[in-house]
C-alpha cells in the first residue's frame, strides 16, 4: 500500500542522507524565525478556541458582548501576525533551501502548508472581512427573528447580503473553475466543486431508492424503549466509559457539557469535548459523545514534535468529520460494539432495558427514517439533507435561485428526496445555523467525511480483518491503533484527496459507503 516510510518526529535523515525531521540541522535562521511567528499564530488561535469553549460551557449570558471584542481582537493580531510582510519574505528566501528538501520530508511539508495559507490569506481584502462580520452578525439576529417568526422573509434581505459578499470573497480567493471552489478551498484543500458534484450524484441515485424502500418497513426495527425515564447521572457515567473504551485519553483531554455539542482542540495535550444529556432518551447523548470522541482522538494523534505548528491540525474538515463519524457510526453502531457494551448499559438501566438485549439494543440504535431535521438524522438518510443543502448553495451563489424562491426549492428537494415535507421553515430552510452568518461551502465536508470514514474503514479490515471480532470483545485499541498509524500522525501534510490515496491506495468513492449501507439496512429491513 502507498505510505510514507515512518519518520522521527523531530529530526533524523532518509538513506539519501536528506534531512526528513521538522527542523533540520541545516535550517537557515529565516526557518527559525517563521517557527517561530508560527507558534505565535498557533497560541492566538488556542486562546480564541478556549474564549469559545468557555463561552459555551461557562460564561454567563452578562459576558457575551465583552466576550465578541476579546475574541475580534485575538482574530485580528493572529490574522496580522501570520500575515505580515515578513512572512512572505521568510517563505521567498526559504524557496531555495526548500528545493534541496526532502519532499516528503516534515520541514517540506510544513512549508508547503504554510505557504498554501499565506497565499490564501494574503488574497483575503480586510475591507471585506469587516464588512463580512457585521454582515454576518446582522444574518445572525435576522435569522434568530426569522425562526420566532417562522418567516422566511424576515431572514431573506440579510442572507442576499451575506451572498453577495460571499461572491466578492471568492472572487477575490481566486478559484480554478467555478466561484464554489473558492469557498469549499477553506475547507477541503485541493478539491473541487465537479469532484463533489460527481460524487454526490452517484450516491444520491444510491441513497433515494433505498430510502424509500425503508420508509415503507418502518415495523421491522422499533425504539420504542429507548424513550423514557434515563436520568442524567447514570447517562452521563456512560458517555465517559464510551469515550475510555475508544481511547480517549482524559489526561490529555477532558468532557464537560453545552448546548450544541463540539471538540475544542487548544493542544494535543488539551483536547475539550462537550456533550448534551436529555433525560428522556437513551442515545443522542450517547453517540455525540462518541462522535466529538472521535474528533478528540484524531487530534490527540498528532505529532507532539508538530505542536504549535499547521501541521498538528486535520487534513480537512471532511477527514476530521470522518474520524467522528467513524466512532459515532461504523463503530459505535456495530453489531459488535453493542455485543461488548450492552451489559454495560443495562447495568445502569435495569428497569428500562428489561427484556432487552444486545441484539434489540443494536437494531434500536440504528432505526432509519426520512426527518426533517439534519442534525437528528440516521445514517442512511443524513448524505440526502447535505445534498439538498449543496445543490441549494451552488444554485444561490451563481444566482440561479433567487432568494426568495428557496424556501420552495427546500421544500420540492425534501420531498423529492426524502418523501416528507416541512410544515413551515424553521423544520425547512431556517433549521441551519450556517447560513445565518454566511458559512457557504462547509456542508459537504458532512457527507465527504462518511464516505472518507466507509474508505478508510474497507483498507483498515483489509488490512486486520480481526478488528469486528476485537471490537466484540471490548478491545478497541486495535482500530484506534490503525488511525493513527494511517492518519492522525500526518496531521495536515496532505491535502484530504492525496491522503484518501495513499491510504487507501484508491480515489476518493462514494462505492464503500454505499456497499455498508446497503449490507448493513439490508439485513435491518430485510430488502
Ligand atoms: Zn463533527
């Protein structure tokens, strides 16, 4: 298989005599000093991942203007400090020395990374950016009215707005073939819009029949039990044993609690988890925790040598979202994993999970039907609702869909896709906090990740076709093992495709998400 030879973190020479670590003994002072600047950039953007985790775990209601200005200005110096003209005269007198690298090298691949976000934030007009962040505060409050409204409407002139600087923005990016390209480059490098295209059409033709041919058993898998009485402490316990049997190393990392579930990365060594627990249902808070876990775990997996660098980050956010989907999904919803941790879940539960067993509790779990709503979402039907929310965006940006015919396109590519239809638009089109504050271009990261996940999990059973039966057991260090092998441990060296490559020895496909999926509900619903 395609992988690069292991290297020493820090430094150490290939057979060529090239130096291959993160700072090579020949390193002109220039090297030293972008380090440096780097780690300065680094540090501003922990202390503004850590003012956001604070705001949503601790900070009470009184801090919140105060809390926007001390994160603008934490934004502010680090854009200005990684942008300065000095930085770009680091990286001219580095192209020399760069050449005589070893491409595979870390010192390379730092560089190229770095030289990559130079280019692209250099491109980005300051003007601009001002003016998109009151846009997007404005976005923000007119789609909080537009959802107690439950009107469109009142939402539709700040989301032209947001558009239109949207468009300003990609123009000024620059993008190879189409203005998409510039806003999915912020957060899958390399890739293009026709690439998702392409691989969105052929796992729509094969989601939507399958889709439909669920909706019509909806008796073969019943939940019923997993609503009721689940109180919070006991819930809570089992969302930390979940996260230890995956390897979360709460050394190194830590769970607490907030409203919308997210992982706050300040370092390898400090990786902050948050779950939400309801009362009144086994599982949401279950698999969140399963899912943030599996985005801790990939950050833990970095190169401790690459700490404070670009380097110790995801090859992108589909790559980061198929380590979480990975754990929340592929795992944590096997026949396996339930097989090992019933017993467990039952312990807590006697009285709930009475008659139950490991089998009734895995069928539960993986209950699929069409809703309206994305984040609560089965894995069979959540590629659809990104799909719908892409083809939306694309149509937006180039103007094809005016503003105030999306609610209908919502609307006629929810049922066209999913059978069902929303009542009004806040289970529509104002579901989605992304477009209040102008986030076009993120939503296919969702879907792109699944398929990364299915990929990267074909290579790691043919690899070790022994991990099902380990996971059965209980022993789940085996496929945490092969991760970081495999991925975590080149953090950002490739861009997200070339990773998929060398990994997996195949092009990015949406085939090994679809063959799991059809194996796997084929057998729920009996098609
Ligand atoms: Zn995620």
């Amino acid at each position: 298989m395609p992988e690069t030879p292991v290297q020493d973190a820090t430094s150490g020479v290939t057979a060529t005599g090239r130096a291959t670590g993160l700072v090579p003994p020949d390193a002109p002072p220039a090297y030293h000093r972008l380090l440096e600047r780097l780690g300065q950039v680094s540090d501003l953007h922990a202390a503004t991942t850590l003012l956001n985790w604070d705001e949503e775990v601790n900070m009470p209601p009184g801090g919140a203007a105060a809390r926007a200005e001390q994160k603008a200005t934490l934004n502010r110096l680090a854009h200005e400090a990684f942008t300065a003209p000095e930085v770009g005269q680091w990286l001219d007198e580095l192209a020399g020395w760069e050449a005589q690298l070893d491409p595979e090298s870390d010192a390379a691949a730092l560089l190229r990374v770095t030289r990559r976000d130079y280019e692209r934030a250099r491109r980005v007009p300051p003007d601009l950016v001002a003016e998109l962040a009151r846009a997007s505060s404005q976005g923000y409050q007119a789609w909080v009215e537009a959802r107690s409204q439950q009107r469109f409407a009142v939402f539709a002139p700040a989301l032209a707005r947001l558009l239109e600087l949207r468009r300003q923005m990609a123009d000024a990016l620059g993008y190879p073939e189409e203005r998409y390209d510039a806003l999915l480059e912020g957060h899958e490098p390399g890739m293009r819009t026709r690439q998702v295209r392409e691989l969105f059409t052929r796992l729509k033709e094969g989601l939507v029949p399958l889709v439909q041919a669920i909706a019509e058993r909806q008796d073969r898998v019943r939940d019923d039990f997993l609503h009721g009485d689940y109180p919070d402490a006991a819930q809570w316990e089992l969302t930390l044993e979940a996260l230890e049997a995956i390897g979360f190393d709460f050394q190194r990392g830590r769970q607490d609690r907030s409203i919308h579930p997210f992982t706050a990365p300040l370092a390898t060594g400090d990786v902050r988890l948050t779950t939400r627990i309801n009362p009144r249902v086994f599982g949401p808070a279950f698999f969140s925790s399963l899912h943030e876990g599996g985005h801790g775990l990939y950050e833990q997996g970095f190169p401790a040598a690459w700490h404070r660098t670009p380097l110790a980050d995801g090859a992108s956010s589909a790559v980061h979202e198929s380590q979480s989907r990975l754990w929340e999904n592929v795992i944590g919803r096997s026949r396996e994993f339930w097989r090992f941790f019933f017993p467990r879940v039952q312990a807590r539960f006697p009285q709930q999970l009475a008659g139950v067993d490991a089998e009734a509790m895995y069928r539960a779990v993986n209950r699929s039907r069409p809703s309206l709503i994305r984040v609560d979402a089965d894995e069979v039907t959540y590629n659809l609702h990104i799909m719908l929310r892409f083809e939306l965006e694309l149509a937006l940006l180039s103007g094809d869909l005016p503003v105030d015919d999306l609610p209908g396109a919502w609307r006629e590519k929810t049922r066209a896709y999913l059978g069902i239809e929303p009542a009004h638009d806040v289970e529509g089109v104002l579901q989605d906090i992304h477009w209040s504050w102008g986030g076009f271009g993120y939503f296919p990261s969702y879907a792109l990740g699944n398929l990364i996940a299915l990929q990267l999990w074909e290579a790691a059973l043919r690899d070790e076709p022994g991990l099902p039966e380990e996971i059965a057991r209980g022993r789940l260090g085996g496929v945490l093992q092969w991760m970081r092998q495999h991925v975590h441990r080149h953090g950002a060296r490739y861009e997200p495709l070339e990773l998929v490559r060398r990994v997996t020895g195949a092009e990015l496909s949406e085939q090994p998400f679809l063959r799991y999926i059809r194996r796997k509900y084929g057998e729920l619903y009996g098609l």
